[in-house]
C-alpha cells in the first residue's frame, strides 16, 4: 500500500497518525517512544513485539485507505 500511495498520501498518513498518538496521549498519557525506536532497530522480535508491530502495521493500512478514499491529491489554488 505504501508503495503505490502518492506522496501527499503519505503525508496525509502521518498527519492521521500523529493526530490519533496526539488523542491517546491525552487520553492516557505519554506513548514509550524509546520501546518504539527499540523495535525498529531491533533483528528479531519477541512474540509480543510481533504483536505489537502487526497491530501497527493494521493501523498504517487502515490510514492510508483512509486517506487516499478520501483525498489523492492537495486542493489546487486558483
């Protein structure tokens, strides 16, 4: 998905997502940014991290259908 979504797409995506982790952060308080950098880095993963990455993977598609059903391009100014 993320290879066949435009550029502006993209970008939509992570405004999404940065809006929900905003949400949540309110919510709940702050999100473990370092654990998330960990997994990034990280070779292989414990069965709770693949978890957590393919529940983030499920978010990521959900965004990106989200915003490209909506919008696929930036409103032109005339």
């Amino acid at each position: 998905m993320t290879d066949e979504a435009s550029k502006y797409a993209i970008a939509q995506t992570a405004t999404f997502l940065a809006i929900q982790v905003g949400h949540y952060e309110r919510q709940f308080g702050t999100m473990p940014v370092e654990e998330s950098v960990a997994l990034i880095e990280t070779h292989s993963l414990t069965d709770e991290q693949a978890g957590w990455m393919a529940d983030g993977l499920e978010h990521l598609a959900f965004a990106i259908a989200t915003v490209t059903g909506e919008v696929d391009e930036p409103p032109r100014v005339q």
